[in-house]
C-alpha cells in the first residue's frame, strides 16, 4: 500500500521551521508517526516511541534528561501521552535551547486535558491536527470548500458531480478514514475497528482521563453512533445509560480527548433570544459510526430520510470540513445552530471577521426551496455577514437557489476549486 501525500505536511513543516516545539495531535492509527518519520527524514534527528516499554521506562525516570538527549538536532518523541510528565522537561529544555524543529511530539490524547500534564507549552509549541485521510488525500488533491464557500458570491465555477451516485455517498458515509486499513473489505474494516475502539476505550480513555468507571465509555460511544450528529443532552443520555447525570459531562470528555468524538458548540451571534446552546457529537471516523450503529448500506439507501442515515451522511461532511480546516485559506470556527423556534442549520463556518457561510446537509438527491429555510433566516438576520448558504446532498447537479444560497453536491467538498 504507498502513503499518500497527507495535507498538513506543508503546514508542519512551515511550523518546524520557525517553533522549537511542534505537535501532531489526533486518534491512534491516523498517520501521526508516518508523518513524524517525514519530517525528520531530512534532518538530523532521533525518534523515540513512548509505547516502548523501554523508552517509556527511560522517560519516568529520568525525564529531563530523556528530553535533553540528542540536543545537537531533533528529537521526535512519538506518544508523549503516556507519560505526561515529561512535557515539563521539554518545556525546560525548550528553554535552555530554543532552536525551530527542536522537539516533534506526537500525542494521541489532548495534551492539554490529559491527566498529570501541567504543561501546555504555551509560546514554545504549534499544534498541526491529524485526522484520518480527507478524500482530497485520497484522490490527490489539496480541497479547500471553505475558500470555495467564501467565494460563491465572487462568480466561483459551478460544477456538477455527476460521477458519485446516492449510494456512493452513503458508502463514503459509513466507511472509515484511517490509512491503515483503506484497502480493506467493509468486514474486515468493521472487525478492525471494533477491535480498535475496544483497546482505545479500555488503555488510552482510561488511562488519560482517570475516569472511575471506564466500562461506561463504550455504551456511550454506541449511544452517540446512534444518534450521530444530534445535540448532546446529558439528562436523556444519563437515562439511556442508566447513570448519573453529573457524570455524562466527564466521560463525554474522555471520549472527545483521545479524539473519538467530535464535538461541534452552538452558534448563536446573538440573533436570536431562543438560540439552543446545547453541542452537537458526532463519531470522529464515519466507518465507527457505522460499525457501531450497525449500520448497512442497503438499509441505509431503503430508509434514505431516517435519522440514522441522516447523522452518518451529516457526520461525514462535518469531518471532511474540519479536517480541512487544518490547511484551509481560510481560517474558520465550525458551530452549528438552532433555536427553539425550529430554525436551524447544521453547520456554520464563522471567520475572524464574523462572517459566516451555512451549511445544510441532506442525504436525498433532490432538493426543494424548503430545504434552505434555516439558511434563510440566518441571510435575513445577519446581513452582509452571512456570506453564502449552501445545501449540500446526494444529488448531480450545481445550480444556484436565490440572494446567496446554493444547492451543490457532497462531491464539492473535495471536486470544487475557485
């Protein structure tokens, strides 16, 4: 199997060149150490792997003089999560040496949420997310939608996607991002990632959070498969689950640090008093939401409007989007919104100057006027801040649907170019 050129590369490398810290955050298996090797492959470096049992040895002892090992060049310590106590000695020994490219560090927890690192590195480090691969990576191609949305209003070329068909769609949907297994069956990647978020579940979560009660993690991890890409409540999942709900916020947060959910936040921009402020989650990796729901493509196509179709088409968009964001021309926030009024919009992509693009998301392949009605509201109530709203579904065609609103296929995300 060749790797496949990944996205973030060029950013890494531009962060390499002028921080001494650099960090590739994301899940197990997504192509951290790939990406570390390949980076240090033109430098002088050595690379350490803290899921050695020896190395990992090394570093409790002795952590400050593990991180000032190899100070003439670069050390990439792979996993740094497992002992986060050595992120103060490459704090020290960042200070004692801050030359760009000193330190790569690759962590498959959120290093500022793991339990016992009280470190963040703040003014020493840049973080480079890694996801699984986009279908931009896997088709050879830098996307961008973002620059593309943000463009709309600018002439951008329509074009349609007339070589995905719905079924397509759905498949994509529901089959999983990470490069290790691409080329495998369906069976056989639903057995790899059962095995999988089994062993992140039951060493990684537990490990990092500290949580009491890690049995409860997969239930809950089922439960969001479920109901991907719907507002997380914590007093419905308390009784689903049968556990207290005081407790839901800090096994969600164990999930959400070792990169097994996605959690997208409100958006409300004060436009509206009735604004619902609760987060949407989603499963990370479209093929473990699938493989967790249970989820068949035949099933999936006969019941095209059900809510589990729904959240799987919805949740892969939104990981193709934030995936993106890592190299995009543009620099975006992704929320979603709604209020209790029943308006909504499944995804909105704020700027540093507030200006927005709406994303709606729909697994038919026809579209109708009332499909834009949540894009609707958002256009009227923000102004000239509401730069496009867009529909994106299973359909062929491009075509343009009133005042800054687009109906495009989900093929755009990776196919559309300004």
């Amino acid at each position: 199997m060749s790797l496949l050129r990944r996205n973030a590369a060029a950013l890494a490398a531009e962060i390499m060149a002028t921080s001494p810290i650099t960090v590739l955050s994301g899940a197990r298996q997504v192509g951290k150490s790939t990406l570390m090797q390949q980076l240090a492959s033109n430098r002088d470096a050595r690379i350490v792997s803290l899921d050695s049992a020896v190395d990992r040895a090394a570093a409790e002892r002795d952590p400050d003089g593990f991180a000032q090992q190899h100070p003439s060049g670069t050390l990439a310590i792979d996993e740094i999560q497992r002992v986060p106590k050595l992120l103060i000695a490459v704090k020290h020994a960042t200070d004692l040496n801050r030359t760009p490219g000193r330190f790569i560090l690759t962590g498959s927890a959120d290093l500022l949420t793991i339990r016992g690192g009280q470190e963040s590195l703040a003014g020493r480090a840049q973080t480079v997310a890694l996801d699984g691969l986009s279908r931009g990576e896997i088709e050879g191609t830098t996307e961008d939608f973002a620059h593309y949305a943000w463009n709309l209003p600018n002439g951008a070329v329509l074009r349609d996607v007339p070589d995905i068909s719905r079924r397509d769609y759905l498949e994509l949907s529901s089959r999983s991002t990470f490069p290790e297994i691409r080329d495998l069956t369906s069976r056989q990647q639903v057995r790899w990632l059962n095995n999988y978020s089994e062993r992140v579940l039951s060493k990684d979560a537990a490990e990092v959070s500290g949580i009491q009660h890690p049995d409860r993690l997969r239930p809950l991890l089922q439960l969001i498969a479920a109901e991907n890409a719907t507002e997380f409540v914590a007093a419905h999942v308390a009784r689903q689950l049968d556990i207290p709900p005081r407790s839901v916020p800090a096994y969600l947060r164990a999930l959400r640090d070792v990169f097994l959910v996605r959690e997208l936040p409100a958006w409300g921009a004060n436009i509206s008093r009735r604004v619902i402020s609760k987060p949407k989650v989603s499963i990370a990796d479209p093929g473990l939401a699938a493989a967790l729901s249970g989820a068949d493509i035949d099933g999936l196509e006969r019941d095209i409007a059900g809510a589990l179709t729904g959240g799987l088409v919805e949740g892969f968009v939104t990981s193709e989007i934030a995936k993106q964001r890592t190299w995009s021309a543009i620099d975006t926030r992704l929320h979603h919104f709604r209020d209790s009024g029943g308006r909504e919009v499944d995804l909105v992509l704020e700027n540093p100057r507030r200006e927005v693009v709406g994303v709606e998301v729909k697994a038919t392949s026809s579209i109708t006027a009332r499909h834009f009605r949540g894009l609707e509201f958002l256009r009227d109530s923000l102004g000239a801040a509401f730069v496009a709203g867009v529909v994106l579904y299973t359909g062929h065609r491009s075509l343009r649907f009133g005042d800054r609103l687009w109906a495009l296929p989900i093929g755009s995300l990776w196919r559309a170019t300004v």
